[in-house]
C-alpha cells in the first residue's frame, strides 16, 4: 500500500511539474502553443493521477502532495534546467519529506 502511494505521488509530481514547465517553455521561452497545449493535458492529467491514492481523504492527500512537489520541483530544476540546490534547499526538501510520511504513513 505504502509502494503504490509513493509511485503515485511521484507519477503525480511528473506529471503536474511536466506540465507546468511545458506551460513555461511554450509561454516564457515562446516555444508556442503545442507545448502549451501539452502542459494543460499533463496538468489534467495530475488531478487524475491524484484520486487513485488509496487513502480517501482529498486534504490528506493533497496536504501530503505539497511535500512531494516541493522535493519533486527541486529535483526536476536539477535534471532538467541544471538547477544546484543549495544545503538549505535540499535540507527543506527533506523536511517537507518528512511531513509526507508523517501526514500519510503514521498508523492511525
């Protein structure tokens, strides 16, 4: 249960990260409307992608999510822009981490 909400929440981030940097690529290096256009579909895609966590909680999940985005961001700027975090970066990404696995994997 645990594996398959992690690989969700990282599907999740793929896909909502993907298509908000297509939407800046199309718009801010005026790439032009397919890439645009192909963000919008990876963003809808997320809020799909979203419900099919096993918990039934919608604030759970996206409170949750919110930690994994903000890891996810960081790691996709590293990947793909050639961001470099810095120890204060990496030190909240692994925060936020942690506030994942409190708000989802804590037995209740």
């Amino acid at each position: 249960m645990i594996l398959r909400s992690v690989v969700l929440f990282a599907l999740a981030a793929l896909m909502e990260i993907g298509g908000a940097w297509l939407v800046w690529q199309g718009v801010r290096e005026h790439r032009g409307w397919l890439w645009i256009g192909g963000g919008v579909i990876a963003l809808g895609l997320y809020g799909f992608v979203a419900t099919l966590q096993p918990d039934a909680h919608f604030g759970r999940i996206l409170a949750a999510y919110g930690g994994v985005f903000v890891a996810g961001s960081l790691a996709w700027g590293m990947v793909v822009d050639g961001f470099r975090p810095d120890r204060y970066d990496v030190v909240g990404a692994l925060i936020c981490l942690a506030g994942v696995a409190v708000i989802m994997y804590a037995p209740r």
